[in-house]
C-alpha cells in the first residue's frame, strides 16, 4: 500500500521558491484586504493610548511600565496574528493552498509573514507607548534588542496556534486561551528584559534575549513537524 | 513526449466511513491512460469525497488508491504535481486577480502562459486582470478550471466541473475537455447526464 | 468495585483521626486506645503522651491534616465520578 | 492487581508519614505534608508526559494499529488536571501555614499554573474541536507542542524575576534538605500516588474501551 505521503513538491530550491510564491501571495492579499491590517492596528494604538490615558501621566516604575508595554503587544498579537490562517478557511482558499504547494512552505511563508507583520506592529506601537508614558530607556540598544527577541518569540509560537484555531473555527478567544499558556514564559523574560532595560542601573542579561530568540528557533522546528497532523485535512 | 507511458490510477477495496456510518465499501476499479471514469449516484453518495480521496487530499478509512506509470508507482511528490483538481469546496483568492491566481497555482512560466491562454479561450479574458470578487460563479468555475489545468496535470479530478456554468461556457469546456482526455486519465462525478456522457465508463455509487 | 474505593478511603481517613493525637508514638495499640478514650472532643490535648513534641503547636498539625484530607476528598470524587461511568456503562452492556 | 498494591502503599505511606518520619528542622510537622503534596504534584506532571507521550504514538501510527490511543490520551490529560487542581489547593493551603499568604507566587507555584493553564487550553480546544474529522489530530498536535515546551519553563521560572522580586523564606529548590528517612518516605509516597494514577488510567481506559463496543454493538 503506497504511504499517502502528504503534498510536499520537489527538491528544496524549489522549497525557498515556493515560500516566496506564497508570502507574495500572502502580502497581496493581507495588502489588499486591509480591513485586518487596519483592525490590530487601530486595537494596539487604543490600547496604548487607554493606558496613558487611565494613568492620566502618573509615572510608574519600569517594572510596571514594562508589565504594560508587553500586555499591550501580547493582546494585539491575540488579534492580529491567527487572522492569516483564519482568513483561508474562512474564505475557503485552504484546499487551493494544500493542492498547490508544499505544507512547509505555506507555513514558513505564514510565518514571515506573522514575524513581518508582528515587527511592523512593534515598530509603530513602542515609540507612541514610551511617548505617551513620558518614559526613555536607560539602555535604548538593550531596549529595542528586548522588544524585538521577544516580538520574534510571540509571533513564531502563535502561527502554529492559529493554523489549529483556523481549523477550530476561528474564534478569536480560543487563540488567546491556547496561546496564553506557552507564552506566558516568553512574556515574563521580555517584561523583566525589557524592565531591566528601562531602569538606568541593572545589565543587560544576554542569556534571556539568546532564549528568546532559542525559544523561536525550537517553536519552529516542532511546529514545522506538527503542521501536517493540523493544516492537512484527515 | 514521442510515446505516451500508460499511467493508471487503480483504487483497492477503498471504503470510508464518516463517523460511524460507512458512505462506501470496497470499490474496486482502475482507470487507464485515455480511458475516463463517470462518478453518478444521487446527492450524498460520497461521489465528491471519493474523489478527495483519489486526489490524496482526503485518506481513506481502508484501502488504497495506486499512481502507476508503466506498472512503477509514482513518487508522491511528482504524483503531487500531475493532479488537477475541481471542486465546490475549492475557491481561488477573492483579492487576487484571474491572473495572479494562476501565478500562484502555475510551477513555472510556461504553465502560467498555458493556462492564460485556456482563460482567452474559455472568454474570460477581458477580465483576467479584475479581482476575483467581481466574478460571476460561471466565471469563477471557468477560472477554476484553468488552475486544475495549469500544471498540465496527467491525472484530472473533476467534482461537477459544469455546474453553474452557461451552455456556451460548458460546451467549450466540454470541447477542451474531450480534446485533452485521450492522453490523460480523466474521473469525473457529476449529476449531469451529458457530462457523464463524456467517459467511457460509469460507476454508480449509493446504490 | 466501590467498595473497593470505599475501603481504600475508611481505612487512610481512620489512620488521619488516629495518627495526630499521638505522633512519634511507637506502639499503635497505645494510640489506638487514646482514640477510643476520648469521645467528645478528640484532639483535645490532654492525651499528648509523647515528650519531644510538646512545645509543638497541635494546630499545625490540624492544618497538615486538613491539607491531606482535601487531597483525599478530591481523588475520592474523582474515583466516585469514574466508577459512576462504569457503573452506567455495565448497565448498558 | 494494582489495586491491592495501592492500598497496601497508601496505608503504609500515611502511617510512616505521621507515625515514624521526624519532622523537619525548621518546618515541625507541616513538612509532613510533603509526602502527600510532592507526590500528588508528581503525578500531574506525569499525567501530562503520559498524555503527550500517548499522542506521539497517536500521530505516529497512521495505519491505526493501536486502538483509542487519543481517547486515553485525553483520558489521562484528565486525570492530570484532576491532580493539578489538587495540587494547587493543598499547595496554597501549606503556602497559608508555613508562609502566611495562600499565594506568593514561587517558582513552583508558577510551574504548576501554567501546566493548570495548558490543561484548560487543551480541554478548550478538544471541545471547540467538536465536529471536526481531524479533532484527534489536532488536539494530540497541540498537547505535543505544549509538552515539548514546558521542560524550558521549568529552568526558566526559578531565574525569573530573582533581581526584582524578594526571594521566598525558604529556599526555592524543590527539595529541602531532607534526612534519609523522610527521602525514603517521600519515595514511597511516589510510588504509591504513581501507582494510584495508574490504577486510575486503567479505569479511564476500561471506560473508553466498554463504551467503544457499546458504540459499536449499537451499530450492528
């Protein structure tokens, strides 16, 4: 009985080909279809501006400032990042997509994509965040190595998540309650990197940003060889 | 390619069950380079998901379906790549234009030109260049076809290629259609007499 | 099968009742008397034979015992849940 | 079998727990409750390697040859949530006797929340999952993922926070410095809670077992 060995296309080069194929095809689409670009946009920059609006410019400490920066990133991951899987079962694309190219490659170009997305996010969200706490990092290299170890973190562990949630339904809450337990680590060593990098005293703790960026690099590989037990129909 | 290989798809006492009701049990058939195989039976018979199941997309609860070329089986990846597929469950991208649809499903330039060339002839080619949202569901099974064809697939899946088309659309279709069969091997499941018409054998399903 | 949980159960919350009036004691006949002689109130301290432990506060031993207890509750609504099932299931089969 | 070996090893672990072990220097009696606390922490943690090591195979095995493996996976998912809950609560309520406060948040406090957490996101998603054909799959996938991402917490949680946050009165390593005796009693009452959860997972497995032919007598 011949294994029914999965869509996978041939030789690796064409691998890389197919990744770019799909994230350009990802970007056109995500591009086009701005309304969920515009929506956790929109839901980080409220959510920044709530903060410092309810603080009413009381400054806290940078343990607190962190604690609140990080909230408001993991809470616009939570309702920015599943939206790429979702929107291929919502739309029905998903069976195009297991014909047309390789599982690995749909997941890797989803998640540069969510890594991408997830940076440009951080990228506009950090600098209105720390103008609006009235706060400057004592360490800004530390700070922004910080922000970004731990965006690369929460971005790659979630596109896994939200390829199941897709395949669940899509509810937006299922991906924060299945998410919220593996990230939680991920939360506490950038809040406490990230604190550390705020206050003047204090070092920079190399060794939690390398387990950031580990934390990413194993999230990957599991997920790469999970994903064919959760995107490929039964 | 001077001589053509007899590639065969043969599927094995294939059966399936959903839950706990068996939809089919132990089919039996083979079908050869050039000859095509009607799928009919009424609504819920299982024809679509016997064909999910031939295109590998979906597994069976028992049995096997076999690619052979010349009595080798084929490797999944090649076999991967020489399976068109239609269906109602399967949608291009609304955003994406006709066009850029079948870049994304094209391999490699020459498919891209082929299947651009199959729209013109099927008439969609005033608006190849327009986002898929704006196609009629005519215009989306046309567009449809041309990406199952694309990859200039030798094994062809087709779940009611014709539905919701217009006569003269389903006639070109059907045109293209007879045109391409005698070299490749053809599975069609539909409910429409003429279509089934068009293979050389039947196998009714639900009885 | 119940009874089985059933006896498992007895038996562990009779030693609990028991084992802290007398703890260190060596021989389980002497305890086991000090049970039976108190009948209102049976962890009052009057009973405390033992010599090391006597500036030990008894409520911490109560404590240590309400811990254990609630751990045993809770495996023995679970054990209850489980031979439910089992016992609805043989009555279908 | 199991069951008479259980009672046998529970009895003797609570009567060598109260009557024979000395009690720790600085705790006096409430470190007895290790012997019970410890173990039942053990078998939650258990459960889940169980649990996760159970789909594995699930995934492994396309071709069906073990029956009802994801079944007993969630069965055994469950029972490790039943401990974890108990874990918690007798926890917090020695947390209130040795260290005044129900809740401080130390290093294994926060081990076994998150563990409660992904217990809860897998029950969640199993059931969100309802209708779905690759339901097994899908919830065998994330139990993977998640047991393949906890072993990081554990190293990571007791470094956390250690420059900002007052370190506990006792020391955070899981086990106190313990003499032979109480090691001993404490392996026991390993053993006997680990053989109580399999005692436990046979039930489970009966259960699934005695409903799959109910379900299959029905369809006949």
């Amino acid at each position: 009985m011949t294994k029914m060995k999965l869509r996978s296309a041939a030789g690796s080069c064409s691998l890389v080909h197919d990744i770019f194929r799909n994230l350009k095809k990802d970007c056109v689409v995500e591009f086009r279809s701005r309304v969920s670009f515009a929506i956790s946009m929109a839901f980080a920059g409220i959510s920044t501006i709530a903060v410092s609006l309810v603080s009413g410019g009381v400054p806290f400490s940078s343990l607190v400032q962190a604690i609140l920066l990080w909230l408001i990133l993991f809470f616009s991951a939570m309702n920015g990042l599943a939206h790429i899987f979702t929107r291929e079962e919502e739309e029905g694309t998903s069976l195009f997509l297991l014909l047309n190219s390789n599982l690995d490659a749909v997941f890797l170009g989803k998640l540069i994509f969510n890594i991408v997305f997830f940076f440009v996010l951080q990228v506009l969200i950090t600098p209105l965040y720390l103008f609006f706490i009235q706060a400057v990092p004592a360490r800004p290299g530390h700070f922004i190595a910080a922000v970004i170890s731990g965006g690369v973190a929460i971005s790659s562990s979630t596109t896994f998540l939200g390829a199941m949630v897709a395949k669940a339904g899509g509810r937006g809450s299922l991906f924060t309650i299945i998410s919220f337990p593996v990230l939680l680590p991920v939360l506490w060593i950038s809040i406490a990197e990230t604190a550390g990098s705020l206050q003047s005293g204090g070092s920079t703790a190399v060794g939690n940003l390398v387990f950031l960026l580990a934390f990413s690099g194993l999230v990957v590989a599991i997920s790469l060889i999970l994903f064919r037990a959760v995107w490929n129909s039964q | 390619m001077a001589v053509i290989p007899v590639k065969e798809i043969e599927a094995k006492s294939l059966s399936k069950k959903f839950g706990r009701t068996w939809i089919f049990r132990d089919l039996n058939f083979s079908v050869k380079t050039g000859s095509s195989l009607a799928v009919v039976g009424p609504n819920g018979s299982g024809k679509s998901t016997l064909l999910q199941i031939l295109a590998g997309i979906q597994r069976p609860s028992l049995g096997a379906v076999l690619f052979t070329a010349d009595g080798l089986t084929i490797p999944d990846h090649e076999k991967n790549e020489s399976i068109g597929f239609i269906s109602p469950l399967f949608l291009p991208y609304r955003e994406l234009s006709g066009r850029e649809n079948l870049e994304f499903a094209a391999r490699d330039k020459a498919g891209l030109a082929r299947s651009c060339e199959l729209l013109d002839m099927l008439g969609l080619d005033r608006h190849k260049d327009k986002q898929v949202k704006s196609y009629s569901t005519g215009m989306i099974q046309r567009l449809k076809y041309c990406i199952a064809l694309c990859g200039d697939p030798f094994f062809l899946f087709l779940d009611e290629p014709g539905s919701n088309l217009d006569d003269d659309g389903r006639e070109a279709m059907y045109r293209h259609l007879v045109s391409i069969k005698n070299e490749r091997v053809l599975v069609i499941a539909t409910n429409d007499q003429n279509e089934a018409a068009l293979c050389s054998r039947e196998l009714l399903l639900g009885s | 099968m119940n009874k089985v949980i059933a006896s498992v159960i007895l038996s562990a919350l009779f030693f609990f009742f028991a084992s802290p009036c007398s703890v260190n004691l060596s021989k389980s006949t002497v305890y086991l008397s000090a049970v039976y002689a108190q009948q209102e109130i049976p962890f009052d301290n009057s009973n405390k034979t033992t010599v090391q432990d006597d500036q030990e506060d008894q409520s911490v031993l109560y404590s240590v015992m309400a811990v254990i207890v609630v751990l045993w509750l809770g495996i023995f609504t679970y054990m209850v849940k489980l031979d439910r099932q089992v016992k609805k299931l043989k009555r279908k089969l | 079998m199991i069951k008479h070996i259980v009672n046998v090893l529970m009895l003797l672990t609570i009567a060598l727990a109260f009557l024979w072990v000395p009690s720790a220097d600085i705790l006096g009696h409430s470190s007895r409750i290790i012997y019970f606390h410890v173990p039942v922490a053990w078998v939650s943690v258990l459960a889940f390697i169980v649990s996760g090591v159970l789909s594995i195979i699930y995934l492994k095995d396309r071709d069906g040859k073990y029956r009802l493996l994801e079944e007993r996976a969630h069965a055994s998912a469950s029972i490790g949530l039943a401990f974890t809950i108990l874990t918690i609560i007798s926890g917090s309520i020695w947390a209130k006797i040795s260290w005044g406060s129900f809740w401080n948040w130390d290093p294994r406090e926060r081990t076994i929340v998150v563990l409660f957490l992904i217990y809860i996101a897998y029950f969640v998603l199993r059931s969100a999952l309802a209708d779905n054909p690759d339901r097994r799959k899908i919830s065998s996938a994330y139990m993977i993922f998640t047991m393949v991402v906890m072993p990081l917490f554990i190293f990571v949680i007791p470094r956390m926070y250690d420059t900002l946050h007052p370190d506990t009165i006792i020391n955070t390593q899981r086990k106190i410095k313990m003499a032979l005796e109480m090691r001993m009693v404490l392996l026991l009452g390993v053993v006997s809670f680990t053989l109580l959860y399999v005692y436990l997972y046979k039930i489970s497995t009966k259960i699934l077992f005695m409903k799959k032919t109910i379900e299959e007598r029905s369809d006949e």
